[in-house]
C-alpha cells in the first residue's frame, strides 16, 4: 500500500512538473509566435525574436534579439533592433478575450533613418501600419469575428540610438539620440486595443521623436556644411554664396 501511494505522489508531482513546463513553453513560444507572425501581417516588414523568457506565476519577463526589418527598397538591413525589452504581464489574461500587459520596457533600441525627412523606411512602415487598421476598422463593422485585444499600462523606450543613412549626407556618419518615450493607459477600459492599434500608436511616437531629432541634426550639420564652403576661398564670391545659399535651402527643408 505504501509503495502504491508512493508511486502516485511520484506521479502526481511528475505531471505539476510537466504542467509547468508545458505552461512555460506555451507562453514564451507564443509571444516568440506572435511577434514573427502577427507583426509582419502588421507592419509588412520581416520581425524576428531571438526569444521570449516570462514566468507563468508572476508574468514578469524579457523579450530578447527584436529585430524590425526594412520595407522593400531600402537598403539598410533592418529599421529597428532591440537587445532587450522587459515585460510584466498580467499572467490570468493570457487565456482571455484580452492581454493586459502591466510595462513594457524598450531599452537602448538602435534605429536607423533611411531616405529623407519627407519620405524614409519608418514613414514607409507606418502607412503600412495604418493601412492595415483602417482594414481592420472596415471589417470590424461588418461583423467579422473580433481579434484577441491587448491592455497595455505603461509602454516606455529609453536610452534610443538613431543612425541616419541619407544620401545628403556625403557618407558622413551621424548618430543621434531618440528622445524617451512613454505612453500609458493603452486599452484601458472596456474591450482594449487591436494589436495593429498598439503598433499604430507606438510606431507613431517612434516616427515622431525621430524626426524630431534627424530634423536637429540635419540643421547642425547644414551649419557646418556651409561654414565649410564659405571657408574655402576658391572660386568666385557669386559661386561661393550660390552653393552656400543651396545647401542653407537643403537643410532648411521640414517634412
């Protein structure tokens, strides 16, 4: 008898271990899944995660290796790329009609700018974007069945590089920093957001401080390209003053 009762316990912890594992599996791969399906459906850029590591108890966790592909046409090798982004989920919600997620921290993301502040790959992803909810928006009036929605609290990214890969440049290099960002009570309230809401808003404060920062340094490097010119002495003073006047015009240009 006691042998019988032994064995069970055995048992019984054998399969709350295989539970657990099981439940740890299922929630990281689907994050994982999500990310690399969801996303491009999304953004029509490839995303690809590395891996997704969150504890089934507390739903505290961290996403590593997001990569943002570039849209077609653009040379670079991706738009966005994250080492790390730290998360806290609401672990109950995983299973119902809406994900709560409580943070959601982005930290250090290297951004690259390609193209102009009139057109470029982050502007690209965000008609993408924006495409794709209005397509949703449409489809949701005629009664086609409802996606899972997302609850998130609070959304920060900080300590954002931005690389600029502009042709205007003349190979010059320039890395500026992205201006932190934080928005809160995303879906707070009644049913919550889409997915593509989420990606909508978040890649619109992204598109924003980056612009916002390319548009700076554009403006200090305009300086320095003119100042450069005006140094030269060569040349007649009317050619001098009309190739500084130019490249003055060129980087006084807002999107």
């Amino acid at each position: 008898m006691k042998k019988v009762l032994a064995l069970t316990a055995i048992v019984v912890v054998a399969l709350l271990v295989a539970g657990i594992l099981a439940g740890l599996f299922f929630v990281n791969s689907l994050v994982k899944t999500g990310v690399e399906t969801v996303g491009p459906k999304i953004a029509k850029v490839d995303m690809k995660l590395d891996g997704a590591s969150i504890s089934l108890f507390s739903g505290e966790g961290s996403l590593k290796g997001l990569v943002v592909g570039n849209p077609e046409g653009y040379k670079t090798p991706s738009a966005i790329q994250v080492g790390q982004v730290s998360v806290a989920i609401q672990p109950g919600s995983l299973l119902s009609d809406k994900v709560v997620v409580r943070r959601v921290s982005v930290e250090s993301p290297e951004i690259t700018f390609e193209g102009s502040l009139s057109g470029n790959n982050l502007s690209k992803i965000m008609e993408n974007v924006q495409a794709f909810t209005a397509t949703q928006s449409a489809s949701a009036k005629t009664g086609e069945p409802k996606s899972k929605k997302i609850q998130v609290d609070d959304f920060q990214i900080t300590g954002g590089q931005i690389n600029l890969s502009m042709t205007l440049l003349g190979g010059k290099a320039v890395r500026v920093p992205l201006p932190d960002i934080r928005l809160q009570n995303l879906g707070q309230g009644g049913d919550g957001i889409t997915p593509g809401d989420l990606m909508e808003k978040v890649f619109k404060a992204v598109l924003e401080g980056t612009t916002k920062a390319v548009s700076g340094a554009l403006g200090d490097v305009g300086k320095e390209a003119v100042g450069t010119v005006k140094d030269l002495g060569q040349g007649t003073g009317k050619e001098v003053e009309k190739v500084t006047k130019g490249i003055g015009d060129l980087f006084k240009k807002k999107p």
